[in-house]
C-alpha cells in the first residue's frame, strides 16, 4: 500500500481505487472481474494498480457471494430458483462453462442488477471509510523521510 502511496497517488484517489476493486471483485458475474476493474480505473483515472489489488484480494468473496446475490436476484425480480445446487453448479461450470452461462443467463443477470444497487452504495462507503486511514499511513509516510 505504501509503494502505491509513493508512486503519486494521493491518498483519495487510492482510496476510490480499492474500493472500486474491492467491489468490482465480488461482482456475480464470474471472470469478469478483472476487465471490469481495468475498465473502471481507466474511465475513471484511478490507480490500476490499486484497484486491481483489490479486486484480486476479493476472490474468495466473491465465490462466497456468487450464491448469496443470485438468491437476492431471484428473489427481487420473483424468478425460480436455480435448477442447480451448490456442488451441481461448479461441476457444471468447470466441465461446460458456456453452457452453463447459457442457462443461467436470467439468473445472472437479476443478480448483477442486485450487484450494481450495493456497489452504488459500497463503492463510497468504502471510499470514504478508507480515505483518512490512507492519509494517516501518507503522513507517516511524509514524516519518516523527513
């Protein structure tokens, strides 16, 4: 974190950074993570670094909450549940990824829409939660080398 400090980043711009990765990287559309975060620190000018830090260290989140925002999608948008349990729907997708994409396309898709309502409201929460803690370490930072 300090060596992304150093190399200009101001302790605000870091801190939207990771917090869009850190939410990017749990989004339910599974392999879409880290195109995503690119494309989002580009459009936006934030540090690729940082949010692809982010987006990476949530991994194993986002494989935790894969389930929990289709469940949340079917129920927002009152669709089926998923034809598939836990154990049957990773065997599918190691084995057919596209098919099963295929098939769970309506799932997926209420479940981004659920996805993107938290990030709407995660992304800054995260953002300003982390800003002064980003600009305590830039201060420490600062006086170290002095």
């Amino acid at each position: 974190m300090l060596a992304l400090l150093r190399m200009g980043a101001t302790p605000e711009r870091l801190a939207w950074s990771l917090a869009v990765g850190v939410v990017v990287g749990v989004n339910p559309l599974l392999g879409s993570t880290t195109l995503l975060a690119l494309g989002l620190a580009a459009a936006f000018r934030l540090n690729l670094a940082a949010s692809q830090l982010g987006n990476h260290v949530m991994y194993p989140v986002e494989l935790a909450m894969f389930p929990v925002f289709v469940k949340l999608g079917s129920l927002v948008f009152r669709t089926a549940r998923l034809p598939w349990g836990r154990e049957e729907l990773w065997a599918a997708a190691r084995l057919h990824p596209w098919a099963t994409t295929r098939v769970l396309w309506v799932w997926e898709w209420h479940a981004l829409v659920v996805w993107a309502a938290f990030a709407a409201v995660a992304v800054p929460a995260i953002a300003f939660g982390m800003r002064p803690v980003l600009e305590r370490a830039a201060r420490r930072k600062l006086t170290a080398n002095s």
